[in-house]
C-alpha cells in the first residue's frame, strides 16, 4: 500500500513535469527539475536533524550560504594580483587569530582558577585581537583595491567545481559542530535562537566581506560539471545528433545541458537518500528516534544524548551544505543577497512538513509539491484570474487588480498547501512508518 501510494505521488509529479514541458517550455520543466532535486537534498538535511532527532533548526540558509561560499574558493581561479597585493596579510592575521585562541585554551588549561587566569584570558584575547586586526584590515583593503570592478578579491584554488560539493558539505558541518558544542546541551529552543542568528552573521559577512566573497558585486562565471550551450553548437557530433532527432541546436543545447545536470543531482539525490535510510534504518537510527520521543527515557538507559544530537545535527547540515554547493554551481554565480530566509529556510520547513516528517521519501516528494508549486504558482495564478475575470469590462479596475494581483500568489499557495496538507493528511502526505502504523 506504501509503495503504491510512493509510486501514485512521484508519477503525478512526472505528469505535471510533462504538462509544463508541453504546454510552456521544456527547458522551463528541466530547471523546474533540476532545483526540485536540490530542494529535495535540502528537505533531506532537514529530515534527518528534525525527522529523526527532533532539532529544531531555523539556519538552514547560513548552512546552504556556506556551500555556496565553498563553491567558489574550490572552483574560482586565484587572483594572483590580489594573492600579492594581501593574500600574505591574511594568512598571516588567520595564524595570529589561531595562536590567540589556542593561548587562551592554554592558559585556562594551566593556570589556577581564580581572579588572575580571568585577567590573563582576557589580556590575551584583547591583545590578540588588535594584533589580528592590524593585519587583516590594511591587507584586505590592499585586496579589494585590485581591480575592484572585475576581481578585488583572492578567487579560489581553480579545482573542479564537483570537489567543491563535498567541500561544502564539510565546512557547514564544521560550523554546526561549533553551534552544536555550544548549544545542544541547553534548551531546544537555544539552538533555534542560535542557528538563525548565526544563519544571519554568515550571510552579512558574505556581503560584506568583499577579499572573499566580491560581497553585493557577486562572483560571475564559476566553472562547469557540464559543457557550455556555446560549445554543444559548435561541435559537430551535436549538430547532427540535433538533426537526427529535428531539434533545433540552440533550443536542444539548453536542454542537454540541464539533462547533464538532472543527471548528476539525481545520482547525488539517490546515494544520499540511500545512505539516510540505511541511517535510520541501522541500531543507531532507532535509537536516534528513541531519544527523540522520549529523551529523559534514553537518557536513563545511559545514552549520551547530546552527543548523539550532535551526530545528527552535523550530518543534516552537511547535507544541506552539499545542496548549497550544487545551487551555486548551476546558477554559475554566488549571489550573496540572495540568501533570504523565506527561500532557504521556511520553504524547507514547509517541504519537510508536507511531505512527511521522518519519513526520508517524503521529504523527497515534499522538496518536488513545494518547489513545483512555488514556481507556477504565479502561471497558474495569472491563468485563473484571466478566466475568472474573462466576463468583466477590459477597462474595469477590479480585473487589472486581480490579474496583477495573481503574480504574488506564491506565499497564499503555500499557505493553502500547508493548510490543506495538515487539515487532511497532518503527518504528511508519506507519514513516518511506526510499529503502530
């Protein structure tokens, strides 16, 4: 009965996927396609911090921001003008920044507790700080000053931008095991404090920090995983396999490059998906849902309870950092103003909610309804009011209204699935299995 109702959603979605390639565009279906899959590794992320463990995390847009920045210091070339002009300065300031913490920790570690080891801590990281900043702050203004219109900043390592996946995944989950360190052993609701706001200083400092990021100016052009349209239509073996199958090459390059990117997210969506259920699944995902419902009970049978939600709090942000890097790289561009928590965070909530929380197919099947729906909202908005108002008076205020009314339908449409989806189906529409279920 599961398996048939997996198979009756996700065939619905195909269907619908099918409409809009037939009745708008294919390449429109294609990039619906291509971010559903993304959406669908960020609804996983979710699913394993709130679906097994019960984490309420409400930074998934900081999580998703560092994939991003991955993105670029893995793919970008280097800039070798700005390398001379700072790049030493920062190195430098990073090691002071690194020596001062590391003083700090010794000299809590040695000294006696007392008056004097406060002193001597703050001293050091007072000190330290100023030393740091005496570095860092005339390097990266030597940085940002060459050519600042194109580059003003260090690039990347100029590897394969492939790498900068799991790359990415490793530098959201190294900041999450520093929420997590801090925070888990408190209330829950100090970790959703904490995620969102340090969701929030992640992107400031993306905007603002130009040495790394370019800031508001974006980095443009990130290197691909897939050819270039230009390159497909010059190479003849793609100007005859579009003949042979009428296609005019122009139209058909966009769509085989969206294709070669449904490919690869689909492979990382499924060695994910299969590595979540083998997850939960395992000794340790029962236990993980042990705690969850009832974690005074776990922690009476000697679990260590923090630690384990610091497991999965690191994995599902890891994973959401992975999702990020693959956003960045088939948008070509990091934008960092872009990174709103409307889109990065509640979107993703509402995914996992639809779908089915704990239920890793139905964080899936959410990640393809919300998104989907998210993007022809506004089509399917405008085509309704235009037949509802057919009857009206081409100069009537009411109609102009309504119809330019229907382009921000989106956050109503959300609200109406979410509504419906917990009206009649509250767990979701693929509800976690239990042995009561």
């Amino acid at each position: 009965m599961t398996m048939n109702r997996n198979f009756l959603y996700f065939a619905i979605m195909a269907v619908l996927l099918v409409i809009v390639g037939q009745f708008q565009s294919w390449n429109l279906s294609l990039s619906i396609l291509n971010l559903c899959l993304i959406s669908a590794i960020m609804a996983l992320g979710v699913n394993i911090q709130w679906g097994y463990a019960g984490l309420f995390n409400v930074g998934i847009m900081g999580f998703a921001a560092l994939g991003g920045l991955a993105a670029v210091l893995i793919s970008m070339p280097p800039v070798p003008a700005a390398w001379a002009a700072g790049g030493g300065g920062v190195l430098l300031s990073a090691l002071a920044g690194a020596a001062t913490i590391i003083g700090c920790i010794v000299a809590y570690a040695k000294l006696p507790k007392g008056r004097a080891r406060s002193a001597i801590i703050v001293a050091i990281g007072v000190i330290g700080f100023f030393i740091m900043r005496g570095i860092f702050v005339p390097a990266t203004d030597a940085i940002e000053s060459v050519d600042a219109a194109k580059t003003g900043y260090l690039g990347g390592l100029g590897l394969p931008v492939i790498l900068a996946w799991p790359i990415g995944g490793l530098l959201a989950g190294g900041v999450a095991w520093v929420i997590g360190k801090i925070t888990l052993g408190l209330r829950s609701d100090y970790l959703a404090i904490a995620t969102l706001g340090i969701s929030e200083i992640i992107v400031a400092i993306m905007k603002n920090e130009d040495w790394m990021t370019r800031g508001v100016k974006n980095v443009n052009g990130l290197p691909r995983p897939v050819p270039f349209e230009i390159d497909l239509q010059q190479a003849e073996w793609f100007q005859n396999l579009s003949a042979s199958l009428g296609q005019d090459v122009v139209i058909f390059s966009s769509i085989f490059v969206k294709l070669c990117y449904a490919g690869l997210f689909l492979a990382v969506l499924l060695a994910i998906f299969w590595l979540s259920e083998r997850a939960l699944k395992s000794p340790w995902g029962r236990m993980m849902r042990a705690i969850r419902d009832n974690e005074v009970s776990a922690n009476a049978m000697g679990k260590d309870v923090t630690w384990r939600h610091l497991q999965v709090f690191v994995l599902g942000s890891m994973v959401v950092g992975i999702a990020g890097a693959m956003l960045t790289t088939l948008d070509g561009q990091l934008t960092p103003a872009s990174y709103q928590p409307l889109r990065f965070t509640f979107l993703i909530w509402v995914m996992v909610i639809v779908g089915g929380s704990g239920n890793n197919m139905g964080a899936v099947l959410g990640g393809f309804v919300v998104w989907f729906f998210w993007v022809e909202a506004e089509p399917i908005g405008i085509w309704l009011m235009d037949t509802l108002t057919s009857g009206m008076a081409e100069d009537s205020g009411l109609r102009a209204h309504l119809l330019d009314s229907a382009a921000h339908m989106r956050l109503m449409t959300m609200g109406v699935i979410l509504l419906l989806v917990l009206r009649f189906s509250p767990r979701g529409l693929l509800p976690e299995k239990t042995g009561h279920h």
